[in-house]
C-alpha cells in the first residue's frame, strides 16, 4: 500500500481543533478545500481512498469530504471503509456526475450531505458545519450513553449484593431458628436442676443418678448449638490459599433445613435426591447454597398452589454434549461459550409442578430486574444465580414445558471431596 504523504499543514495535528479528511483525485477542489478550512480543522487532504484509510486507521478523524468518482477506489467504496473504521466519522460526498441512486447509496451508507460540484463556499460551509454539528451531537450521545450504561452496570451490581446479602441474612435466622431449640430445652433443664439442688440438701443414690442424666442431656444440647454453630461458620468461612469446595449432599441438606419454614413453602413440600457417591462441587459453600435457595424459592413461586419442589444432584464422569445444546421455545442455556465442560461435573436441579414458562418470558427470566412476581419479586434472584454460575465456570440450563412444570439445572466443575471434619472444605 502506497504510503501517505501528508499534506504540510497537517503535518503537526493541533489537539484543539477536530480533523477533517478531504479525498478528491483533483488537486484543484482538494487545494481550495485545504484553504478555505485549514483555519477551522486539521486538514488533511490526499489524492486517493487507499491513503485516506491509511490515515483513518491511524488518526481519529471527525469529518470527512469525499469525491465519488476517482481513480482506484470510489468515494462510496472509501465511504464504506471509513464508516467500518469509525462509524461516527461524518461525511459529506462531492461529485460532478449526481445520480439519484448514487446518491442513495451514499445517504444509505452513512453519508450526511450529498453535493454537487462546483460548489460555491457559502454551501460547502454550511454542510460542514452542520456535519460537525451531527458529530458532536453524536459524540454527546456516544458519551451520555455509555456513562448510563456504566451506572447502570454499578446499580445492578449493587443491586445483586444487597439481595445476595438477604439471602446471607437468611441464612443467619435459619442458624438462629436452629439453635433456639436446643436453647430452648437447655434453659429448661437448668431450671429443673436448680429446682432439684434447692430440694435436697445433698445428692445421694436415685437424686444423683437423676442429676447425672439430666447433665448428660444438657452436654448433648450444647454439642448440638456447638455443631450447629460450625456449620454455619462454614457457611461465610473462607481459606484464601485453598481454591473453594463444597460437598454437595451437605449443601443439600442445608437447603432443606432452611426451607422448613420459609414463607415460600405455603403448605408444599421439598423432596431431596442426593449424590449416591458425594462429590466436592468447585464453589464456596455460601455461594452454592444462594444457588439453590435461589432456584428453590422460585420453584414455589411458580405456582399459587401448594406443590412439591424437588432438588436432584447428579454427576457427570464425561464431557457434556454441549455442541447439541440450543436454545428453543422449551430450553435456554446460560455460560455455554465460558463453560468449563471438563469432568468431573456435578448438576444440582430445582424442579417444579408450576405452570411452565411462556417463550417470551424465557428468553427474559435471567435479566436483572425481570419478574413475573409483581407483589413480591425483586427480579434478582437469577441475576445472582447467574453471577455465581458464571463466575466458577459453570452452565444454567432451564427446561420448561407450559402446563408440566420446569426444571432449573446449574452445572459445575467437581471432584472427591476431601474426607475432613469440615464437609464444607473451604
């Protein structure tokens, strides 16, 4: 490709003013354009399309003048390129020979302004004036646009935390509501020793025998705070050096144990399918346990009527089909172009006897904000679903069917668990 020569007064490109690009074969309109806006722009004139891409490709350039009719490449071919290079460069087209479907083409392309030569000044002013106008029109939009999107991009994500801390929340009053039972009787046992001790001033045969079967009680009530204790510990626990893992028949149990009294429950029921061989799935406890309340709480939301929701894990000792997978009418995936398919795999399910989910519903479900649930849907539940998934590596896939149901299925990267006090491994 021919270099280009630059013209000497764009040679030192003041930063101040907007660049604009004149091509035209003739040195005569290319000479008289350079003049009348060498004031105004830094201009940049050349005899051909190949160099003026040339130069777009290495310099932001704000307008442009192009002829239609040059040797090599046309005006509506270097049209084209510029717009492919930057699609907010305006351009205007001169030419000698105006026909309407050239012009056509050019406005179809981009093109803001179509004149004919011989131009006189007044004309050629107001076109590019109004060109640099559009641009800058553009570029405030261009801006505004992306400082929303960005803004946008910072409420949702402050969004997601704030209801990923509601489901940590929830967790904590499970903890709570779990340890209040066995508080609950240790308080009553104590009371009835101490009522026992004031009865009798000292303890001999059956008075002991009685006081020794009520201590072994109490320690055992303790043992129970003190184990639930450390299971939700590991719930928030983390070890830095140690990638995340989680035991999947534990995180299973928890999720039924925090779903016995949840107001989404309304007189249905959860059924579990664990891991015949457990595995250790590759994300933190708390995170894999949002999952699935998440998918679990929705289940029974799907529908007004009391209903069983099953959670099923499975395990996966091959790579999955997934150059098969497609999204339909009935099926959406997901992650799959960042899915890390590399077995071992574990699939956690939510299944549900709700009413199904309409297509076009579907192919919104996992956009921040979307909910069907007008009374009490946040419409971020699957947002955190899905940051979760995406983040360790792993694939949502969702099968429906109007009037069955749906089955909601994370998939993620797994091995054997450590066998370790802590099923939580983290």
């Amino acid at each position: 490709m021919t270099a280009v020569t630059l013209a000497p007064a764009a040679t030192a490109l003041q930063p101040t003013l907007p660049t604009l690009l004149i091509v035209d074969d003739e040195e005569g309109p290319r000479h008289s354009l350079r003049m009348v806006f060498r004031q105004d722009f830094n201009v940049q004139a050349v005899d051909n399309g190949d160099k003026a891409l040339e130069f777009a490709r290495s310099h932001p350039v704000q307008l442009a003048i192009l002829d239609i009719r040059m040797a090599g490449k046309s005006g509506i071919d270097v049209l084209r390129g510029l717009k492919a290079i930057d699609p907010h460069i305006e351009v205007i087209m001169l030419t000698a020979y105006e026909t309407i479907e050239t012009a056509r083409q050019a406005l179809r392309l981009g093109a803001c302004d179509y004149l004919s030569k011989p131009f006189d000044l007044s004309t050629i002013r107001e076109a590019v004036t109004r060109a640099l106008h559009l641009r800058r029109i553009s570029e405030t939009v261009s801006s505004t646009s992306e400082r929303l999107q960005a803004l946008t991009e910072q409420l949702n994500d402050a969004s997601v935390k704030e209801e990923m801390s509601r489901t940590t929340t929830e967790i904590y009053a499970g903890a709570l509501h779990d340890i209040n039972n066995p508080l609950t009787v240790i308080t009553g046992y104590v009371e009835l020793l101490r009522y026992k001790l004031e009865a009798v001033g000292s303890l001999y045969g059956a008075d002991l025998q009685a006081v020794r079967e009520d201590v072994n009680l109490l320690a055992k009530q303790v043992n129970t705070c003190a184990a639930i204790t450390r299971r939700y510990l590991r719930f928030v626990a983390r070890r830095s050096a140690q990638a995340p893992e989680v035991s999947v028949n534990q995180v299973i149990d928890d999720v039924h144990t925090l779903m016995r009294n949840h107001p989404a429950l309304r007189g249905g029921k959860l059924s579990a399918k664990h891991l015949d061989h457990d595995a250790a799935a590759q994300i933190g406890g708390t995170e894999l346990i949002q999952i699935l309340l998440n998918l679990t709480v929705n289940a029974f939301q799907s529908s007004e009527r009391p209903q069983t929701v099953w959670i099923a894990a499975e395990r996966y000792e091959e790579p999955l089909p997934i150059e098969t997978f497609r999204d339909t009418a009935e099926e959406r995936y997901i992650n799959l172009e960042s899915f890390a398919n590399q077995p071992p795999l574990v699939a956690v399910s939510a299944l549900d006897q709700g009413p199904g989910i309409p297509q076009d519903v579907l192919s919104r479900i996992f956009e921040p904000y979307f909910t069907t649930k007008t009374q009490t849907g946040t419409g971020l539940g699957l947002a955190i679903v899905t940051r979760l998934v995406r983040h360790h590596g792993g694939l949502i896939h969702v099968k429906t069917k109007l009037g069955e149901g749906s089955r909601f299925t994370i998939y993620l990267p797994a091995k054997e668990p450590r066998h370790s006090a802590n099923p939580f491994g983290e």
